[in-house]
C-alpha cells in the first residue's frame, strides 16, 4: 500500500474511534487527527523511495564490504585457471549489461555447496559446487547473468535502504541520514549481506531470471542455460543446497517463468552457444572436493 494509502486508512481508523464514543468537543478533536494526519502524510512523502541515498562509489564500498563477508565465510580459488575462466564467461556476460558505472568482478567460492551470490558494485560469486552440476558453458553464463541481473536492480542496495527505513523511522529517515560514517557502513554491509543469506523477494529472484536469460541471449548463449541449471539443481542432494532452496522460489515456478520469458526472445536475440566441450575442458578435475 502506498504511504498516501496508509494515511487514509489510519485517519479512517481514528475517525471510526470518534464515532464509536462521546465527543463533546468533536470538531476540535477531528481537527488534531486530521493535522496529524496531514503531517504523517507529508513525512511518508519524503520517505518516497530512496530516502537513504546511496551513491553509486558508496554502493561500490558497501558490496566491497559484502564481498569481502561472503568470501571470508567460504573462502575463494585465487589465481586458477577455473577462477580465470569464470572471470572470462563473467566479463562477456556482463559486457551486455546497461550498468557502465562498475566494474564487475567474478569469483568462485571454494565450497561444494551449490549456490551463486551478487553483492553491490559487481561482486559476484559462484561456487565449486555449482560448477559441479553445470554440463556447459551456457548454463554458467545464464547463472553469472542472473547475479548481473542483482546488481543491475540494486536489489541489496534497495534491501538495505528498505532496512533503514524501518530501523530508523519515518521522521528520521526522511530527515535523512548520514551515509558517509564509518558506522553507517558497517552497518550496510551487515544488512546487505544479511539480505543475501536469508534471501532476496521473490520478485527480485523471478526478475534476476528474466535478466538472465535476455543477457546471457544476446551475449550469444544459449538462453535455456539458467533453466537447464535450475532443473538441475534439484536432482542435487539436498545438504548441497539447502541454503539456494530456501533463498529461492520454488524451482517449477522459475522454470515456468523462464520458459515465457524465453518464448518471448527474439531469434535475432537469441544466441545458440553451449560450449559443453570448452566448459568440461576447463573445469575437469577443479570442480571436486579436495581438487
């Protein structure tokens, strides 16, 4: 519901109070509530959609900071041909992004679990264990597209400002807050990579797909990459994905919705590389435990 929505049904509810009990001085009473509400309706206004503001050299620090969080947790392949390789499917992914204000940066998380995370300013991750269970190069592609698909939203960035909002209050946040502290900063970026571990709308999710399949499409992939990973996924063991199942929707519901989104792309806009050979080539022998 909009803020003007929630003005309108709060002042109706305090009109339903007056009329239910004596009001000897109704109209001076109606008066207050009806300033009040006034009030309340020109803060929500404020609040509008971007009441923390985060520049872009911010949004670039806080998924730093993100980064820097999710990496610690599962550690990352440095320096390998398998951490080259992501990289080179990333950048050409990427390349069809519309974003030019970051750079984006790929890596792969040194665990078997089957996941794939984006933090603001282009961080993006895939693991060992998604790797696994890809069969070519466009289901790759179609998975770092998705988590381009994140970044390009700004839907951590948009988690975190919705976080604020309800942490701080409307009157505060739509005096607006000082994003420029240290304490601030650190405070994004636990927000930011809390949104990631407990997981993005479904919304968010269903979009990243859409995103994904358009990109990694007109990068000349095929578009059916991401679908073919996410049916995948659920022949897994589910200990291997426990954390993408519970962060995701429900996997028929996204292969729904890709399948229309695919329909819908135009053959000039549909690519047709797999590369299942080049794919195995490079990730033989780097993907298992104890590689």
């Amino acid at each position: 519901m909009s803020a003007p929505g929630k003005t309108r049904v709060a002042t109706l509810a305090l009109l339903g109070l007056l009329a239910a009990g004596p009001a000897p001085a109704g109209a001076q009473i109606l008066d207050r509530i009806l300033d009040k509400a006034e009030q309340v309706k020109e803060v929500a206004d404020k609040v509008g959609s971007a009441v923390v503001p985060i520049s872009t050299e911010q949004e670039i620090e806080i998924g730093r900071g993100i980064a820097a969080t999710i990496a610690g947790h599962y550690g990352v392949l440095e320096d390998s041909p398998l951490d080259a390789y992501v990289r080179l499917v990333g950048t050409t992914v990427a390349s069809v992004d519309p974003r030019s204000d970051v750079r984006y940066r790929f890596a792969v998380l040194d665990t078997d679990e089957v996941n794939a995370f984006a933090a603001p300013g282009g961080y993006v991750f895939v693991t060992r264990g998604a790797l696994a269970i890809m069969e070519d190069e466009a289901m790759l592609a179609g998975v770092l597209a998705h988590e381009v698909g994140h970044v390009n939203h700004k839907d951590v960035v948009e988690e975190i400002q919705s976080r604020a909002r309800t942490d701080l209050g409307i009157t505060e946040a739509a005096e607006r807050v000082d994003v420029t502290g240290e304490e601030y900063l650190q405070k994004a970026v636990e927000s930011g990579a809390s949104a990631l571990f407990m997981g993005l709308s479904r919304e968010d999710e269903l979009a990243a797909d859409a995103f994904g399949v358009r990109t990694a499409g007109a990068a000349g992939y095929d578009p059916t990459g991401l679908r073919r990973f996410v049916e995948a996924i659920s022949k897994t063991p589910s200990e291997k994905r426990s954390l993408l199942t519970k962060t995701h929707p429900d996997a028929d519901d996204r292969i729904q919705a890709m399948d229309r989104e695919i329909g819908g792309i135009p053959a000039a806009d549909r690519g047709a590389v797999t590369a299942s050979a080049r794919f195995q080539a490079r990730t033989e022998g780097a993907t298992g435990p104890g590689r």
